[in-house]
C-alpha cells in the first residue's frame, strides 16, 4: 500500500530565455553577430558581458547597444540599433512548448510554478504581447522591475518572498551556470537547463520519490 508523502518541492521557478524559451542555434548566433558587425566569436560572449545595466532596467535598448559598441569597437548608428533589436526580439520571442507543457504538469501534481529572469523592459514588454501563458506563472520575477539580476542573491529571496517559500523547498532551472551556483548558494534545488526532457526527469524523479511505500 502507498501512503503519499509530502511534495520534496513546494514551487517550481524557471528561468525565461534558453528554458521557457527556445535557444538559438548557432547558425542564427552567427546572423544575429554579422546583422551587428561583429564575428561570432566573440559576438556572443561580448554580448553576454554587457547586459547588466540593461537587464537591471537602468538601460534603454539605444544606450545597451551603444555600451556594446564600445566594448566591441565598432559604431552603430540608430538605424542600425532598430534592426539590431527587430533581430533580437524575434530570437527571443520563441516559446518553448516542451518546456511549457512541463511546468503545466508540474502545477496538474499540486505545485506551484514562477518566472525569475534576467530580462531587459523593452523585451518584457513583447512578452508581455506576445505571450498570454505568462499568467500561468503564480509569481513572475523580471531583473528590470527590480533593478538586480542573476546571480546577486537578491533577486532569488525577491522570487522565494513573493512564492512564500524556504528555499530548500524550491527546484530551480536556469541555462547560465552562474546563476544556478547563485541559487544554490541561498539554498535551492538548482540545476543547469540542458533540455526540457533533461529538465522532466528530474522533476518526475523528485516528485515520483515523494511517495513512499
């Protein structure tokens, strides 16, 4: 005879871009870098590195890109930023439905689920078009509507704050390395998104182990 357990988790939290979005391949890595002006490498990797005041929401997309100019060594006029951003956008803009489908199981077994990303307000605001499945999502965390990103502490106590949640009872998955070792260091159930069949085994085993004989 089964006898049910308590859930090991009480809330789910995922990160947006690379998980409950799609990645680009590298081949639209490489457009997006020659639409720039900038090979790939080291595109991306700059890319990367110069988005904190952005995604803090301290930055509008003009002033991003400019910062991103001079770090890359290159000019960019307005119209140039325009199709930059046109670019990125409809890269990011691609929801992931294997990755959705899991979190609608996740709340069907009696969890809870939220949204914790690093994510600038011009981007945010297109999701917010774009995408009605956003609501599903209990708590939603957006690094520009509180002016600190991944992987500062700050911002994961701001998710476990509005779930109501101990962190050891919370499951987190984030593509960046970094930011997974940042939740692990305030105490959650962190681990590195490689794919949401990777992202559901791990899920079905924690939840599937609540149950005891």
């Amino acid at each position: 005879m089964k006898v049910m357990a308590t859930n090991r988790w009480d809330a789910v939290i995922f990160d947006y871009g690379r998980v409950l979005s799609h990645s680009p391949d590298p081949a639209e890595i490489r457009h997006f870098a020659s639409v720039v002006g900038v090979p790939e490498p080291p595109f991306f990797q700059v890319y990367a590195e110069t988005r904190d005041e952005y995604d803090c929401g301290r930055q509008d997309c003009h002033q991003h890109w400019q910062r991103f100019a001079a770090a890359a060594r290159i000019s960019l006029d307005a119209g140039q930023i325009q199709r930059i951003v046109g670019v990125e956008r409809r890269l990011w803009l691609r929801s992931n439905p294997a990755t959705l489908q899991l979190a609608r199981e996740i709340r069907a077994r009696g969890v809870r689920t939220a949204i914790l990303s690093n994510i600038p307000r011009d981007l945010l605001r297109e999701l917010r078009r774009t995408f009605a499945w956003l609501d599903e999502f209990e708590v939603r965390i957006w690094s520009c509507e509180h002016g600190v990103i991944k992987p500062d502490p700050a911002i994961y106590r701001a998710c476990l704050d509005a779930l109501g949640c101990e962190p050891q009872r919370t499951l987190f998955f984030d593509d960046r390395p970094n930011n997974v070792e940042g939740a692990r260091r305030v105490g959650m159930d962190a681990h590195v998104f490689e794919s949401a069949e990777q992202a559901a085994a791990i899920v079905r085993e924690g939840l599937d182990g609540s149950a005891q004989q």
